[in-house]
C-alpha cells in the first residue's frame, strides 16, 4: 500500500482492514505507520527467547501469550502490533484482534522503530489503560519497565540490566531472567 506524502486523512481500523496483507502498518492517533523494514536477528532472538519464556509459564493458566504479527485495536484510530502482549481479560481476545487493552506490552527496540516506541506507543498505551509496558534494548541489553500509576500516568521507568530477574507486576509468579533473554544463540 501506497501512501500520500501530505495526509490529512485520519486512518480507522477500517481502512485498515482494507490495507493489503503484503506490507505491515500501525495506526496511532489516525496516522499510519509502515513497519519495514523487517526486524534484526537481534531484535527476533529476544523475542523469541521472551515469548518462549512467558508461553511456558502461562501455559495451563488464564493469560493468554501473544506475539507479533497481532492486531491490538485500542480504538477506532489506533491499531498496533507489539512484538509481545499479555492479556489476562479473555473478553478481549476476539477472532480478528486483541480488541482493548492488554496487560503487559512488550516492544523490542529497532533503530527505525525505538522513537515511536518511546514516544508515540508509550503515550497510547498509557491513554489506553496498559498496565505494564516494557521496552527491551538489544543494543544497550537493558529493560525499561513503566506501571500504570493511580493518576493514569507511568512516571519515570524502572532500568533492569541482563543480572537482574524481572517479575512481571500484572501477573505474578513469572520470574524472568534476563541474562536467558539476552542470551547469544
């Protein structure tokens, strides 16, 4: 899909729907974001090394894992994917989407994407009501973790380094050890 270079047009998870299946989009606030290129190796090892991680220690519960590519609409004007989501509110898994706010979201940086993750994604999933949303640097080997306070707002993030076990705050008993998760393969 071919985008205009001057867009006044505000995008819908409709529009959205009608976008080819050949190219990967977000849409924030109404705008569209193109999502090539392809992640690193890095960025993918992390991923999968995390995903394999939580899948294991939610298996059998009520938290359902998910990984990227998957459509989360928190509105009409605002779809994402993020490399990792937790969901624990089974009402919000539908056929299509993950339809509302999940838990935790997990976003591996790109040089291409780690802007937007920190500004533009981090504003929306605290607007939408995420309550844990981490960003993982593969670069720097470190996690910034942000918790949804009372005020709705996540304040200064907490820096967790590769010596540390990061324990999720919106599900429990998930210890992770990050040294496994930045592990070389």
């Amino acid at each position: 899909m071919s985008l205009p270079g001057a867009v006044t047009k505000k995008y819908t998870y409709t529009d959205y729907l009608t976008w080819s299946d050949e190219e990967r989009w977000e849409i924030i606030d109404g705008e569209a974001y193109n999502m090539t290129p392809a992640p690193t190796v890095a960025h993918q090892k992390i991923v999968g090394n995390l995903y394999y991680v939580l899948r294991r220690a939610l298996d059998g519960k009520h938290c359902f894992p998910g990984v990227s590519p998957l459509d989360v609409v928190l509105s009409e004007h605002d779809v994402v994917q993020p490399d990792i989501v937790i969901v624990c509110d089974r009402g919000k898994i539908g056929t299509r989407a993950i339809e509302g706010a999940p838990d935790v979201v997990i976003e591996v940086l790109s040089p291409s994407t780690s802007r937007k993750d920190r500004r533009e994604k981090r504003r929306l999933y605290e607007r939408a009501g995420v309550y844990e949303y981490l960003l993982i640097d593969p670069d720097g080997t470190y996690v910034e973790r942000f918790i949804l306070g009372k005020d709705g707002t996540y304040g200064t993030g907490e820096v967790l380094g590769p010596e540390d076990t990061l324990s999720l705050h919106a599900v429990e008993d998930i210890p992770i050890v990050l040294k496994e998760i930045f592990a070389a393969f």
